[in-house]
C-alpha cells in the first residue's frame, strides 16, 4: 500500500524537473498579452498564474486534473484531495490510509473552541471560520520545519502535513459554528467511520433518516473543492503562501476574500432572488409569469442573480450536477421547482440583451436552494461550507507550489499616468 505522501514523492522530483526544464528553454516566450482594458479590469483574462490542478475553460467548465467535474459527481470529497494533489484517483487502500491519516489530525484543538466561545454572539460565521484556522497556526509543521533549516526541494512535505491538518479539521469546526453561532446545543463529537460529507452532516446534529442530506454534501465539497487559482480566495491564498507563510496564514487570508458578496456570498443573493420571487407569486411562478418578471428585474437595473460567468459560456455543468440532484431528491420542493423553472425560462430572455455575453447559469445560482431544502436556512452559513470545500482545492494548490518552487508572486503595478503616456505613444506610430 502506498500512502498520498509515499505517492507525492514518487510523483513531485520528475515534475519539478519538467518545470525546470520548460522554464530554462522558453523563458522568454510570451504566452499572454495585457489590454488597458484587462489592465483596469480586474486583470480578467489575463494569463499570468499557473495552476495544476484545475482548468475552468469557456466551453467545458471545470477539470479538475484533467477529469470533467460532471465525471467525479459520485466521489467522495477524501478522493478529489487525493486527485488534486496526485493527478489520480485512489485505490481502496490508498483511499483508506488517507481516512485513517485523517481521523488521526481530526481532533480540534480546546484553544479553537475557547477562541470561538469568547467572540461576539453575532460574529459572522466566516469571521469564525478564519479565525478558528489562523488559531491553529502554531501548529503548522512547515513553519517548524523553516525553523530547522529545511531544505527547499522539501519544503512541500510540512505543507502537506498542514494541507491533511486543515482539510481533516475543518468540517468539525464548521459544524461547531453552526451550532454555536445559532443555538443549536453543544458540539456533536465526530464519527470516525464516516466519510467527510456524512460526518458533517452527523456533526451538524441534522436529521437525515435516508442518507440524501450526506449525499448533498458529499457533492457540494466535491463540486465546489477548486476552480482554478485566478478567483480571490485561490489567488488570495497563493499569494500569501508564496511568501513562504504557511497555509493556516494563507487560508485564513483566503476565506476572508471568499467572504465577499462578488465571490462567496453570490449563492446566498441567487437564493434570497427565488424566495422573494417565491413569494412575489404566491408559489412557484409560470414560465409566461417569469419571464415578465426577468424583464421586470433587467428594467429597474438589476441583474437576474446567478446568471452569468466571468469564464464560462455555457451552463455552469456544477449547476448541472446539482440540478439533477434535485430532481431526484427533492423536486416537490417550490424553492427547488423554482429554480428550474427560471432555468426553463431566463436565459431566453438573457439572451436578447446585447451587452450580456453569457446568459447561463452558474453553480450560484442553485446552491444555496438545496441547502435550503434540507434544513439550512441560515444564509451567512453558506459561504463557510464553500470554504470547508475549496480549503482541498487552494491548500492542494500550496503543496504543489512548493514542491515546483514558484517564486514568490509579486507583479509590476504602473500608474494610470504610465498607461494614458504608454497608450498615446501607440497613438503616435
């Protein structure tokens, strides 16, 4: 049986070499260039990271290691950690080592809870959650290790160790705040014989005679575990790892950036949309009914929420997974109903307007309502789960930059002087 760090080693030394390699023969080969437009936009489009573990492509949405995210719907959320790093699924025995490497780093520190405990009643749930992974910090084995003088070719092997910290932790401390922050009674210990997505749930102290509430969240942390490492909370964390802070530094900065309504809150904004529609109708609207009601929307300068993706431009295929999901599980469901009726009807309408380029919808736009069915009705919760879930992606991202030993990041800012005199100079050829 070969564990995921028995396999990293065998995997990372031929790697980091092709990327030596790559870099020696065509370091001045250019493969992007920059618009004003992208210079003033956000940098959107822009290709100046590099990101092994996901590809999110106009036409195909994401792949995660070269695997259509719509082909991993029935995995466990411990088998995408394992593929992100690795490039590979694992066997029965890797699959298991990994669970047991986890159950043994599970145990939450008494200090988090205390910290937790002492902060404000209505402190937001993601002010917890980074605060609770920022409070582990002196335990991180990389900073250890950085101490003592490893050698740099190593530096990913106590990132890994913080990475397994992090992801076995985090869904007992996110079922800790919720039931905390909205009391809902004292901690529920963990399950040691169940996956990540039913011991969430079992922590959480949710009903789920049947199972499906698990199967949610073992397919939303699946869904929701990486898209690249452009987006804030990936790039966020990047950049804060690549100064050589370790990961309980560079996570914490990273849900902070999730926490923002353009990125981490959108599903809550898409769910609040169908309820207010929800009750503007009195039940779940007709198409003819919806339809004026989108252009209703678009008329007082509102967009329809969730509709809409700065890469993609077709729908969102984790919209897709969910969708089916709900069909199902839970399509009795008005708010559900709801939601694919305005999949039935919007994007015909999106597509009259001119100026908007994509008119499906994205993962947003879905999420919250299957939340919302199996009890979570708390939406500033929401984005802590999107947390528990994209912590795989983004700490899978800093192991391997380490172990390819990416510089820190650190870009070249210009004034808007230096752009108005750079862009007239143009003007003068």
């Amino acid at each position: 049986m070969t564990t995921l760090q028995e396999r990293l080693a065998e995997q990372i030394p031929p790697l980091a070499e092709q990327v030596k390699t790559l870099v020696r023969n065509n370091a001045q080969k250019v493969v992007s260039e920059v618009t004003v437009e992208q210079l003033y936009g956000g940098m959107r489009g822009i290709k100046c990271l590099v990101c092994d573990t996901s590809l999110v492509e106009a036409d195909t949405g994401l792949v995660i290691r070269g695997r259509p995210i719509l082909e991993l719907t029935e995995c466990l959320p411990e088998e995408v950690f394992y593929l992100l790093l690795t490039a590979e699924l694992p066997d029965k025995a890797a699959l298991d080592a990994l669970r047991s490497d986890f159950r043994k780093r599970a145990t939450v520190p008494a200090h988090v809870w205390d910290v937790l405990g002492a902060m404000p009643r209505d402190s937001h749930p993601m002010t917890m959650l980074s605060t609770a992974v920022l409070v582990m910090e002196g335990e991180s084995e990389f900073i250890k290790a950085y101490h003592r003088g490893i050698k740099k070719d190593l530096y990913w092997q106590p990132m890994l160790e913080d990475a397994m910290t992090i992801v076995a932790r985090l869904p007992e401390i996110a079922a800790g705040i919720y039931r905390l922050r909205y009391d809902k009674g004292p901690r529920i210990a963990p399950d040691p014989n169940l996956d990540m997505g039913a011991n969430y749930v079992h922590m959480l102290g949710a009903p789920d005679p049947d199972g499906d509430f698990s199967k949610l969240m073992r397919l939303y942390f699946v869904l929701h575990s990486d898209h690249e490492s452009g987006n804030v909370s990936a790039m966020t964390t990047a950049t804060v790892s690549s100064a050589l802070s370790n990961l309980f530094y560079a996570l914490s900065a990273g849900l902070n950036g999730l926490a923002g309504p353009l990125h981490g809150l959108a599903n809550q904004e898409c769910l609040s949309w169908i309820l207010e529609t929800l009750a503007t109708f009195g039940g779940v609207p007709t198409h003819e009914q919806l339809e004026k009601y989108a252009w209703d929307t678009l008329s007082s300068g509102r967009v329809v929420p969730g509709y809409g993706h700065a890469v993609l431009r077709i729908t969102d295929p984790r919209f897709d997974a969910f969708l089916a999901f709900g069909k199902k599980h839970c399509s009795d469901d008005p708010v559900f109903q709801t939601v694919a009726r305005v999949f039935e009807t919007v994007p015909n309408v999106l597509r009259q307007v001119k100026k908007i380029k994509d008119p499906w919808p994205n993962v947003d736009a879905i999420s919250g309502s299957v939340l919302y069915h199996y009890g979570i009705h708390e939406f500033d919760y929401y984005t802590v789960l999107f947390g528990v879930s994209r912590a795989m992606g983004v700490c899978a991202q800093g192991v391997i930059a380490r172990a390819m030993g990416y510089p820190i990041i650190r870009p070249k800012s210009v004034t808007t002087d230096w752009v108005q005199k750079t862009v007239e100079k143009f003007a003068m050829r």
